[in-house]
C-alpha cells in the first residue's frame, strides 16, 4: 500500500532527490572507471544528451543556456552535476541548468554555485528562475557567467 505524504509530514528525500543523488552516484563511478581513458570521453556529448531528453520547454532553454556559455565563457567545461547539464572551471562547478521537469517544479533554473564569483556586497542571487528567454534575459545571463568566471 502506498502512503501519500504532505511535504510537512515529510522528512526524507523526495523520488526526485533520489533520482538526482543516483544520477550523481553513477557520475561519480563512470569518471572513475575511465581514469586515464577520461580524456577521450566527451563530456559535452553527455550534456548534450542529457538536453535533448528534456520536454520541449525546457529543451530549448538549455539549448540557449549551452549555447550562451560557451560563446561568453568558452573556457568553461560541460559536465553532467546530479543529471544536469552543468558548467565547471578547473573541475569545479560554477553555474548549471535545472529542468523544471527534474523535481516537478513550475520554471527551470540557471544556478551557480559558490565557486561563481557573483558576491555584490553583502548579499546576492544564486539563482534565477527562468521560462522563456528574451534577447535581454541572454544578455543578462551573458552578463553573468562573463562575471562568475571572472
């Protein structure tokens, strides 16, 4: 018998988080077995994958994200982040794209980690929701992964 729960009543990790931690799992373990064959593996293959099996919605916002990141910080390399398409520099996380569809959310997002260098002050966005991009949402987001790279 399955039991239904409220997120209050709640207090373990979600299917979605599950999923997620297994994804990161077996990333883990295949970036391992390939050791010294790591270099062949393409990465940007796997997050190109990755993308294409999105829904639509949020296919063509990854697809647009990819594609800004590697114009405005071609120095980052794609890798896959808990079954992300994510964007590392020197191995180390700095921004990825979340499908809406990943954890059943309304929008998808665009996060960075804290290896982005974004701090403003005493407080600032890591992340942003996003459903559809206009030219000066993709300029905005140019804007800020020229500066977490920075």
């Amino acid at each position: 018998m399955k039991r239904t729960e409220t997120s209050a009543e709640h207090d373990g990790f979600t299917d979605e988080e599950r999923s997620a931690i297994k994804e990161r799992a077996k990333e883990v373990r295949a970036s391992a077995r390939r050791g010294p064959r790591a270099a062949k593996a393409d990465p940007e293959t796997e997050v190109l994958a990755k993308i294409a099996e999105m829904p639509e919605a949020d296919r063509v916002l990854a697809e647009r994200i990819h594609a800004i990141v590697k114009a405005d910080a071609p120095d980052l390399s794609p890798k896959l982040w808990y079954g992300m398409p994510a964007y590392a520099k020197n191995g180390k996380v700095v921004c990825f794209f979340q499908s809406a569809q990943k954890f059943k959310t309304r929008y998808a997002t665009l996060g960075f980690s804290d290896q982005a260098e974004l701090d403003e002050g005493t407080m600032w966005p890591t992340s942003y929701a996003l459903t559809k991009l206009t030219a000066d949402d993709e300029a905005r987001i140019g804007a800020l992964i020229k500066n977490a790279v920075s």
